[in-house]
C-alpha cells in the first residue's frame, strides 16, 4: 500500500542504486551505486552522455524496471516491496511519464490519447476527455484535439505526450528528453509548465535532457558519466555547460 510522505520527506530517495542487464559474460552494469535525493517541489535534471544510463535510472524509479540492487524508495513508496501488478497500480496513480518516443496510441485522437491515465482510474469518458482537452489547450494544442498522431508533427506529438503525463496530476513527473523534438519558443512554454507543476506543492520533476536551452529552469542538475553520479550543480545558472558534455 503506498504511503504518503511527510512533507518533510524527499520525493525519490536512491542509495547505492544498480541495474544490471544480461548475465555472466554479457552483463552490462547500467547503473552503478546511484545515490540520490530530490525534494518535493524540486526540478531535478540528468544529464550526460548518450548511455551513461539516465534513462534507466528514470526508469527504475517511475517503477516501469526493476532495480538489481540497492534501495529505491519514490513518494514515501519502497519499490522492492510492489510486487508487478501491485507496481503497475502505484504507477499509473503516482507518476507521468513523458517518453522520449512519445509512445501515443495510433487509433485514438490527441483528446483520447491525453484522457487515458484517468480511464485507467476510472474516470467517466466525458470527464476524462473535457479534461484531456483542457490539458491540451494548456499546452498550446487546443485546436488538435480530434487529430490523430499521423496528423501531428513530432512537436505536437511530443506536446500531447506532455499533456498525458500531466492531466492526472501526479506527484511525480519524469520526462526524457521533453523539449527535444521542439524550437526554442515552444520548448520554454513547455518547460514554463513543467516547472509550474513542480512548484505545485507535493510534486516534483525529473527531466533527462540534452538540450542546454533549458538548464536555467532547475533546481539541481545531476551528472551521470559510466552509471554513476559525478557531480550536482546548485544552481543552474552557474553551470558551465561544457562540463556536462551536452550533444
């Protein structure tokens, strides 16, 4: 059963976190004694080089892998105790999650696709929908709302994946790569969202990115090099880019 934190409590808390991969001779060692905190209302970015494991850590904690080892405990929820439908439930009530591959649904429209985390609570279609197309308008695609995703652009779609992993106001919302398919303009409108919600109190962000337009909107950004956290930076906007080695 999950349980709610105090508010005192950090919202992800990770201790000599591991994620292994194949076995013997074809293990691959993804993650290597991670430990990290983020607050409650924090904005959280990872950084760092293409497979140095940052989205398996996202990944491990939104629930969606397993870890090999270590201690992993997500809005005062210990993951090792869940077992997979037991997960799945937490999961779907506790996290957005926005894909890099924005995983929509091809036979549903932007609304439909937007509506399916409160479905899945049970929430009356008509509800769920009225309430999908006001996350779309928040997210600038009010007028969109009946196309389906082969009618989309890659931002658009990318916006409709936002606005799903929104709608059911989670406590946690972790995003790979969120303004990577999107201009300039658009990726701050997009992150002026994220950020509102993670000032949202009880909620907090996690965003994987590449795209050094938008540090200045962290709390904190984490390092990752080889599985493992190198460094955090306090404050974004002393960060001095090169050292994150942003493609």
């Amino acid at each position: 059963m999950h349980v709610t934190p105090p508010p005192s409590a950090p919202a992800v808390f990770c201790r000599q976190l591991s994620k292994i991969f194949g076995s013997g001779d074809n293990q691959v060692h993804a993650l290597r004694g991670i430990d990290l905190q983020i607050e409650q209302g924090e904005l959280m970015m990872l950084v760092g080089p293409s497979g140095c494991g940052k989205t398996t850590l996202i990944s491990v904690i939104a629930g969606i892998l397993d870890a090999s080892g270590g201690e992993c405990q997500v809005l005062g929820q210990d993951l090792n105790s869940l077992d997979a439908s037991a997960r799945t439930r937490w999961r779907g009530q506790q996290i957005g999650f926005v894909f890099q591959a924005y995983n929509l649904i091809p036979s549903l429209n932007a609304a439909e696709n937007v509506a399916i985390p409160l479905l899945v609570q049970k929430m009356a279609r008509r509800e769920a929908i009225e309430q999908a197309a006001a996350m779309l308008q928040r997210v600038g695609l009010a007028d969109r709302r009946h196309a389906l995703p082969a009618q989309l652009s890659g931002g658009q779609q990318q916006r409709v994946a936002i606005a799903r992993a929104l709608v059911h106001q989670p406590r946690l919302v972790v995003c790979d790569e969120p303004t990577s398919a999107l201009d300039h303009v658009t990726g701050h409108q997009v992150m002026e969202l994220l950020r509102e919600v993670a000032s949202s109190a009880n909620r907090s962000l996690i965003v994987v990115t590449h795209d050094a337009r938008i540090f200045s909107f962290a709390d904190r950004i984490a390092h990752i090099e080889d599985g493992m956290i190198t460094h955090i930076a306090q404050q974004a906007s002393s960060l001095d880019k090169e050292s994150f080695h942003v493609a």
